[in-house]
C-alpha cells in the first residue's frame, strides 16, 4: 500500500503541477510513478488520490534548477551509450512564481567533465546525467539540483496520452532527411516530414518530428532549441487540463523511457505552489548570435560559444 500512496502522490503531481513550467515537475512525476518497483504501478481511486493529495506537505524552500535532456535512443545506439539531442536548464522559483528555460545548442564547442573538448551532446554518452550535469555546471557556472531525462518514445507516448498538443508552427518543418529510426526495421532509413506553419495540432509523433528534425530550418540547430521550447509550453498547456480521472492511462503510458533524480517528497513539496505560475512568468532563452557563432572545428561543424555575453546572462537568470 506504501508503494501505491507514493505513485498517487506523484501522479496526482502531474496534474497540480503541470502549469509550473513543462516537464520540469509532471515528467518526474510519472517516470517514478512507472518504475517504483520497475515495472507499472497500479493506481488506487480517483477519491483516495485526492485524498493523499490533500495530506499537509513541508516547505518548498529556495529556487532550483532542473536539467532536462533528450536523446535520440532508437535502434541504431546501444541504450547506454547515447548523444542527448536537447538540453535545457530549467530554473524554478517557487516563491516568485517563475520559471526560467535555457536551451543549450547540442553543437556547443566546450570541454567536457570527462576530459577533451567536443560538442555538448557528447557529455552524457561519456557518463550519463552525472556527466552532462557536471559539463553543463562546469562550463555554465551554474548548480544543477536535479535532472529528468527522456527517450524518443517516451515523448511520444507523453503527448498521445494528453490527447495531442496545439502549437503555432512559427519555425516550420520540411525535412527531406528525416531519421526513420522508430518501430522501423531499418533504423538507418530516412523519411520526409513536413510540419506547415500556422496553427497545428500535433499528435505524438508528428510533434517528435517537429521538435527532432535538424533540416530546411533557417535558423538551424536555434530554430530547433525554439521548436522544444514551444512544444514544452503546448504540453504544459495541455495538462495543465487534465482531472484526476485521466491519472491512471497516463500514467500507465511510460516503461523505462523516463529517468529522473527527484523524490518523492520533493515532488509533494511543490504541490502546494503547482498551478501558479503564470505563463507570462516563464522567461524562454535560446543562445542566438551574438551570444554564438557558427564554425568548422576537427571537420565538425561546430556552435562556438562567446562566455564573455553568455556567462552574465546565465548569472542574471540563474544567480
């Protein structure tokens, strides 16, 4: 019974929780609330989730940040050892009510925790979250408390369960060369997408293909760091709708797709605050020109980073 009053209190998470900022707190949320005992958890009754819910939770104390990271894990990789697609430093401030996203470009030139310098993206192929929170912490001088990481179908899954997500497609997707790489028999096989501009609804695939594809953007690599963030917000949004009768398919949607360091209690913590932040409260930055350049560096190309703009700008959103 333990074990069920903690996956409530967690999935009741997801839906307090959502309007905070994205997948900073509902993701966490459901990858513990699937793999408590390694396997899917059964949800007691809409009223005893409420229930546990209502039970009185501690403090929520200071601001803390949030790494989350997405990684092409199709078949081509071995599960272990994968590049993380999409970073972003989520900073959270309970008692202003605001939420800060950073995303950092994959292509970032910088020297890893592991030793050497390569692309960002490298980091957690060399060791994992630990790996891609020590590089973003040593390069970025920021302190990251905790992380959430996800898999290609682990979003997929996330959206479909929501019913779809609604976006304005202001970055535009006609991709050629797109990676044919899920529930594939080639994963080495390529695809043509397309996602129009305008306003879109997508299901989870088509929004995996909106937030993935990296060609026939004009802003490249950046348009792409917009493409999340915008998606991010459409399944804030989203859930942001849900009750407490649509808890148990969601939370049965995850299976090892989803990893994350929050607690339990941590989780419980921000529920009283969940639902308060505002979206005009959620502050989005993408390290466009002047903050980076583009350039050619070991026959890669490369996003090269100019410390002396960014670093002030990281200690001014995330002191």
């Amino acid at each position: 019974m333990k074990g069920l009053q903690t996956a409530a209190i967690f999935v009741t998470g997801i839906v307090l929780s959502a309007a905070m900022g994205g997948l900073a707190f509902f993701l966490p949320a459901l990858a513990t609330a699937t793999s408590i005992s390694g396997q899917a958890v059964a949800i007691p009754s809409p009223a005893a989730v409420a229930a546990r819910a209502a039970t009185p939770a501690p403090s929520v104390g200071g601001p803390f940040t949030v790494l989350l990271l997405g990684s092409d894990n199709d078949e081509k990789f071995d599960p272990n050892v994968v590049l993380t697609q999409s970073m972003i430093l989520v900073r959270v401030d309970p008692a202003a009510k605001q939420v800060t996203m950073l995303s950092i470009p994959r292509d970032l030139w910088v020297p890893l925790s592991a030793g050497g310098t390569a692309k960002i993206d490298a980091a957690y192929a060399y060791g994992g979250a630990a790996a891609a929170i020590a590089t973003v912490q040593k390069n970025f001088g920021v302190h990251v408390d905790d992380y959430v990481w996800v898999g290609l179908k682990g979003l997929i899954k996330l959206i479909d369960a929501l019913g779809g997500v609604d976006v304005v497609a202001s970055n535009p997707v006609l991709d050629d060369y797109y990676p044919q790489d899920i529930n594939s028999s080639n994963p080495y096989g390529y695809q043509r997408v397309a996602v129009l501009p305008g306003p879109q609804h997508l299901d989870g695939t088509t929004a995996l293909q909106y937030v993935r594809s990296r060609h026939g953007d004009l802003q490249g690599d950046f348009g792409r760091s917009q493409r999340q963030q915008q998606v991010l917000l459409a399944i804030r949004a989203k859930a942001s709708q849900m009750t407490i009768a649509d808890i148990p398919d969601l939370a049965s949607a995850f299976n090892g797709e989803l990893k994350t360091s929050m607690s339990v209690e941590r989780v419980r913590q921000l529920l009283p605050i969940a639902g308060q932040v505002r979206p005009d409260s959620i502050h989005q930055i993408v390290l466009l020109s002047p903050y980076t350049s583009l350039d050619t560096i070991d026959e890669q190309s490369v996003v090269v980073p100019h410390w002396n703009l960014i670093l002030p700008l990281v200690r001014k959103y995330f002191p």
